[in-house]
C-alpha cells in the first residue's frame, strides 16, 4: 500500500469517527437539538476545513510523489541507459578483443613465414654467393690466361721488331762484312757483329735482369745482375720495354757490360741505341723469350 492509500484510509477512519461522535452528541443532546445542531455545523465546517486542508496536504504530498516518482524514473532509465552502453562497451571490447588475438595470431604466422622466407633467401644468398666465388675464380683464371696470352704476344712482337732490327742493321752492313770475309770468320766464336762494326759477345743463355740506375750524361747504367749470372765484361745484352696495359712490347737495342760485380753489372748504350731512350725498370736479357706467367 502506498503513502497516499495509506492517507486516505486514515481520512476514512477520522470521518468514521467524527460521524460516532456527532450520533452520540445528538443523541446526548437530543432534548437541545438546536444548540447541538449549532454546534454541529460548527464542527462540520471545522471538519470541512480541515478536510480541505488535508486535500490541500494529500494533493502536496501526491505532487511531491510523482516528483520523486518521475525522477527515479529517470534514474532508472538513465541506469537502464548506463547498463545498456555498459553492456554494449563490453560487446565492443570482446569485439575488440577477437579482432587483437585473430591480428596476433596472423602476425605470428606472417612472422613465421617472414622467418621462411628469410632462411630461404639467406640460402639463395649463400649459393649466389658461391656461385659468384665460382665466376670470380673463373675470370681470374680467364684473366690469369688472358695476361700470359698478352705477355707471350708481347714477347713475340719484341721477337719481331729485335729481329726485325737486326736484320736490318745485318743488310746494312752486307757490304762491309763481304769485304771483310775472313775478318768475320774470325770473329764468329766470339758473337754477332754490332752497330758500328765492334763484335757482340754472348752472354749466358737466360741471363735476364732490369736497369736499376741510368747516368745519361755519361751514357752508362747499372743493371740488377752481375757476375753471379755468369756476366763478365765484353758480354752484350738485349733491351726492351714491357706494356702489360697496352698489351704490348717495345725492342730498344742492345748494351754491352763495361764492368762487373756479383749482383750488379756497369753496361753502356750501343748505337744506334743512346741511354736517353732507356729508363729504369727496362727489362735486359741475353735473348727476348715469351715469359710462361
């Protein structure tokens, strides 16, 4: 039962009693019913008031009620809205929930095949790379090749051009060696006949050294070997010129050995052949062979 049931149910009872009382007065007082009909209109407006004025407090109370009821019908609808957005937040956030695990477990499998993938490239590399090794090796070798081709080819084009030189110096002196026949014959022990009509003595077969040292005022050089490799003055020796980048050879003509040591022989430009043309690192030798590295 309610707070206004219960009001009005006391009203009721108030009236009830009221009602006993005014029977009993009248029939107390019925000998001066006009003194008590007085009386009782006095305490029926008292009674009217009074009900008015309960009216008045019930009508009070009801609005202040419906008051309260309408504002905890609010509370309850915003508590309903709260539960609802409370509800739909924890959908969300499951919701949110499955989407991390399903995106982690992707990532765990893109991360495995990343790492396949990795292990298989790095294999790719490892046989790029050996491979690569192979060709290296190969064109060094190929290259190794190519320069002992370039080297036996510069050789044989400084073959040519020193036999090509002396055959021309040769033709050139026919005339003077036929008047002087048994002057060769003599000579012919000792070597071949140099520019200028002075004989070549032969050095050592495989004699081969380098010019360390060049005085061009007095036209002579130092040369890297000496009486250990079987040098002794009167030898004459081979010049030429190496050019591995060019891929070719150069022949310079001829010295001849004026003084000896062990490891270092004193040699002289032979014309047509003049010191200014040598250079050091020029290569002298007893005889121009094609090198087989």
């Amino acid at each position: 039962m309610t707070t206004l049931g219960k009001i009005l149910v006391f009203v009721n009872f108030l009236f009830s009693v009221l009602t006993g009382a005014l029977i009993i007065m009248v029939f107390v007082t019925r000998t001066n019913w006009k003194a008590g009909f007085d009386e009782l209109v006095l305490q029926n407006k008292a009674l009217q008031a009074n009900r008015t004025s309960y009216i008045d407090d019930i009508a009070k109370i009801k609005n202040e009620l419906n008051d309260k009821i309408k504002n905890l019908n609010n509370q309850l609808d915003e508590e309903k809205k709260a539960v609802a957005k409370a509800k739909q937040d924890a959908t969300d956030a499951n919701a949110q929930k499955e989407l991390i695990t399903k995106n982690f477990e992707e990532e765990k499998n893109n991360h495995a095949k990343a790492k396949d993938e990795l292990l298989r490239r790095q294999a790719e590399v490892d046989n790029i790379t050996k491979a690569a090794a192979a060709k290296d090796s190969k064109i060094n070798d190929l290259e190794k090749d190519n320069s002992d081709y370039r080297n036996r080819a510069v050789a044989a084009e400084i073959d040519y051009k020193a036999e090509h030189e002396r055959n021309q110096r040769i033709l050139a002196q026919l005339e003077k060696l036929a008047k002087d026949n048994e002057q060769l014959q003599q000579q012919a022990k000792g070597g071949v006949i140099a520019a200028g009509g002075a004989p070549k003595k032969a050095p050592p077969d495989d004699v081969k050294g380098t010019i360390v040292e060049i005085d061009v005022k007095s036209g002579l050089m130092t040369i890297s070997i000496g009486s250990d490799s079987g040098l002794s003055v009167g030898h004459s020796l081979e010049a030429y010129r190496l050019n591995l980048n060019e891929g070719r050879g150069e022949y310079l003509g001829t010295i001849k050995i004026v003084d000896v040591h062990f490891k270092q022989a004193v040699a002289r430009a032979v014309l047509p052949l003049k010191a200014e043309k040598l250079r050091v690192g020029d290569i002298v030798a007893s005889r121009i062979v094609a090198s087989a590295k």
